[in-house]
C-alpha cells in the first residue's frame, strides 16, 4: 500500500506528490495522459492532437477539448491539457496572484490571499517566476502599452510574471534570427536540462527549446528524481472504493490500444485531475459506483469559466506578429471594478504559425460544424486585408463570471454541463467594449466572435469549481484542508475545488491552494 496516491499530473497534482514525497511517503501518480517531450511534441495535422474520452486507449493525444451542448445556444467548450505536467504543458506561462478581492465571498474563513501568500511565494521561487526581461519586449506588449496609454489607463499597464527560462543577454536585433541556436540549454535550479526562451511563439502546443518551466521539470522532476515518487503515464482512473486503512484506486492502463484494468491502495487519496475530469470521478463514484455514498450534494455546483473572452483584431498598417514570444506578456487590470462595476482583466495573446493553416483547412472542411465554420470564414474574410501572421492581435480577458454551471451525469453516465450566459453576459460585454476601445485607440479593426453574439457561446482554457471549498458539507465538497466531507483521507486539490471565478490566470492560485494542502497532510 502506497502512502499516497494521487490521480493527475497538473498543478495540484504535481506539488501535492512533490510534497508528501519529500516528507518521506511512498507516492504514486496516476497521470491519464502520455509523456512528452521536445521530440514528440505534435506538429503535423496527423499527429496525436486529440484525446477522446469515448476511445482514450486509442486516442490519447496532446489536448482534451470537451464541447457541452445545450441547444444551438449557449454552448461551452472547455480545453485542457493531457500529459504529465498537466494544464503546465498548454498554459500560457502566466504564474499571477489572485486579488485579495477574489477571496472577499465564496471560500471557507480559512482561505484568504493572507493564508496563502507564502504559498504563492513558495510556488513563485520552485517555479522560477519572472517578467519579460528588459529588451525583449514583444510587438504585443508594446500594443498592449500604447492601448492602455492612449485610452487613459496607462497606470493599469503592468508586465505579467511568466514561469519561463530567459536568457536577459537574448534580444530581436541580435538573437531572433538565429532561431533554437541562440537557445542556451544547461540544468535549471533543480537539475533539469532546459533551454533559455527564443521566443519561438509556440508555447501552447510545446516549447522546442525546453524553455516555459513545466511541472515535468520542477515539482514532478524534484518528486520522481530525489524522492521516488512513481509517476506512471497513460493510467486513467475509473473508481476510489474505500478499504481498512485507505483506499483502492481501479484504473485502466492505455497500453497497444487497449486497457489493461489494474488497482493500487493508498493510505490517502489525491484527486487532482482537473475541474471537469475530478468532479466527474467523484460523481461516477458517488452515483454509478456507489463507493462514495457520503460526498457533498455540492458536488458538481458553481463551475465556473473564470470569464474567459477572447476577439481577434486586425491591424492592417501595425505589425503585431502574434507568433513570435512568448503567448501572453501583459496586461491593463480593472480587477477593481471601476468600469462598469465588472471586475476583469484584459491581456495580449499570441499563437503558432501553424495553427494558421490548420484553421484556413478547418473552413472548408465540410465536417466542421456550422458556428465553428461560420467563424472561421469571417476570419478569413478579414484575413484577406492583412496578413494574420503579421497583422493580428487576439485580445484576450478573463473576469468574474457567475459561476453558475452545474455538472452531472447523464443516465448513461457521461459528464454534462448546464449553464446559463445570462448571468455572466455584463462582464462578457464589458470586456468587449474594453476590446473595441483599445483596438479604436490604436488603429485595430475588433472581429467580436459571431459565436458569441449569435450564439452566446464560449471557450475556455480555465474551468473552475465543481469540488468547491466550503466550510460544511452544504456549502462545498471539500473543506479548508481541500479533505472531503464524509470520506476522511480522500482530498481534492486542483481548479476544481476553486469555489468562484477569480478573473485572472489561475494557475499559481490552484498550485497555492496545493501547496496549502499538502502542508496539512505531511504535518499529520
């Protein structure tokens, strides 16, 4: 019997397996998703992109995009990362604080951004945190400076903290051509080989000079290297049963396109797989399975999409050349509320060369759905006027939505969402304004997605809640010490158990709040 396990690899997993296995247990990981690395990184359109949840044994690829239909409106699609490492192999770098703000409603007494500063320190130092460094500032970051200046909140311009290798000496002038060779690789503070950022504009699909510092090469690599810790890939986990002393974790192993059934007991228990895949575990288990009759009625309430919005701008006479540098680098902050009493805030983006030909083959192809379709055509229509290698800004935001999705099972046991954009809409279309007066501001043409204003549907990279925080059982799923109400020894510690919408990146707030747990459970 292991002292621990703990199911999943991102950034509640990775530092609570970090933890406990520095304090000497014995810890196993369970991480759905395959090993990558710079060599297998996928590039092609033939490469494993995708995983499915109907065929994960065969399909098991880079990114889990899970799309939530209500109707032809209000739909929601979420993406996340598949892999060791987590939502670390597709985030955008950004490592933020939450505002004290984001922690005034909603969270158990216990939990506020006091509790949790040297946590948010803890992670900032293991994850070796720091901004653009002066001289390689991106075309992007320089727009996002000039906008928040010539619209009148310059003093709302801040440089974002990135979880990236640079190399300070590295500039456009003298480095940028020379490609991956100016990339200088030697071990980072923990003894991982990395590279230093090239600014290669590919973040998102796997940095090819090793340079964003993933979990696989910090908390991960110090728990598998110096501790022990036994991280097996392709494992996914269908059942927790309680047994005399802990519990049995069932699992299949994805091996040759197929599943090979397995199970391993642990003293305590980890679920730490994301908002979506956690909560549908725990419901599996708590309906289907019947092995966790006393989880909370909270369980699968108040999922959140931390107000993600996103509107492609062009810029016919301004290079922005959103492939280059890192994904995002800054940001204008109106976390406090004062425009239009929704608290938001709005950042640059980027994305790969690559993703451009991809999407031109989606619009034609006739199996694209017809909102995916639609968009992508009147992007390409507006492409027509400057080229979007170049020319195009993705204005990006995140904010305090409702809150108000609520996950369940289906009779067939599928995982399904209902949500309501209603609710959430002021702060959408505050953040659109906040788009279309930045872009006026600084000579951009603003394409508001038609599956937004149509449609009222929405994407997101970072799902929230479904395993809240709450101080009894009625008001959330886990308690301040992220345990479960009912099952002592089960504990949840990933977004999931993030109980509102913090409207910025939440990464660092999610690794906090592990950091926070695991404490507990190596001081008893």
């Amino acid at each position: 019997m292991f002292d621990a396990i703990v199911i999943g690899s991102g950034f509640g997993g990775a530092i609570t397996a970090c933890r406990m296995a520095e304090a000497g247990m014995s810890v196993l990981v369970l991480e759905r998703g395959r090993r990558w690395n710079k060599n297998t990184f996928p590039r092609q359109p033939a490469d494993p992109w995708w995983w499915s949840h109907e065929e994960p044994e065969r399909q098991n690829g880079w990114i889990d995009l899970r799309v939530f239909k209500h109707s032809f409106f209000n739909n929601m699609s979420v993406a996340q990362g598949a892999g060791v490492g987590g939502g670390s192999l597709i985030y955008a770098n950004i490592s933020c604080e939450a505002p004290e703000s984001a922690f005034a409603s909603g969270w158990p007494a216990a939990i506020t951004h006091a509790a949790l500063k040297p946590h948010y320190d803890r992670v900032a130092d293991v994850m070796d945190v720091r901004p653009l460094p002066a001289g390689q500032a991106t075309d992007r970051f320089t727009l996002v400076k000039d906008a928040a200046a010539a619209a009148g909140f310059g003093d709302r311009f801040t440089p974002l903290p990135l979880a990236v290798n640079f190399d300070p000496d590295w500039t456009y002038a003298k480095d940028f051509e020379r490609g991956e060779a100016a990339s200088i690789v030697k071990p980072n503070k923990h003894g991982a080989e990395q590279g230093t950022c090239v600014h290669l504009g590919t973040c998102d699909i796997g940095c090819k000079v090793n340079a964003r510092n993933t979990l696989d090469l910090n908390y991960l690599f110090i728990a598998e290297t110096r501790h022990h810790a036994d991280i097996r890939p392709l494992h996914l986990v269908d059942r927790i049963e309680p047994r005399a002393g802990g519990y049995d974790v069932h699992f299949d192993r994805l091996e040759n396109n197929t599943r090979v059934p397995g199970v391993e007991s642990g003293r305590i228990v980890v679920v730490a797989a994301g908002s979506l895949a956690s909560t549908e575990l725990l419901l599996r288990n708590r309906d289907v399975h019947h092995t966790l009759p006393l989880l909370s009625a909270a369980l699968g309430r108040n999922w959140s999409s931390n107000g993600d919005f996103l509107t492609p701008t062009l810029y016919p006479g301004r290079e922005i050349n959103p492939s280059r540098g890192p994904t995002i680098t800054a940001s204008i902050d109106f976390e406090d509320g004062s425009v239009g009493n929704e608290r938001f805030w709005v950042q640059d983006g980027g994305f790969p060369n690559l993703l451009l030909s991809y999407l031109d083959k989606k619009a034609d192809d006739p199996s694209t759905g017809f909102k995916e379709r639609t968009l992508l055509q009147a992007f390409r229509r507006l492409a027509a006027i400057a080229d979007p290698a170049k020319h195009v800004m993705p204005w990006f935001a995140q904010g305090i939505d409702a809150g108000n999705g609520t996950l369940s099972l289906t009779p067939d046991g599928r995982l399904q969402m209902t949500w309501d954009p209603a609710e959430s809409a002021g702060v959408i279309e505050a953040i659109i304004a906040m788009h279309k007066r930045l872009a006026a501001r600084t000579g951009g043409m603003p394409l508001v997605p038609p599956t937004w204003t149509l449609f009222r549907d929405l994407v997101t990279p970072h799902p929230l809640g479904g395993c809240g925080m709450g101080d009894t059982a009625a008001t959330g799923v886990v308690d301040a010490r992220g345990e479960a109400f009912g099952h002592p020894g089960l504990y949840v510690a990933d977004g999931a158990i993030v109980p509102r919408a913090i409207g910025v990146n939440p990464s660092r707030t999610i690794a906090a709040l592990a950091e926070h747990i695991a404490s507990d459970i190596t001081a008893h």
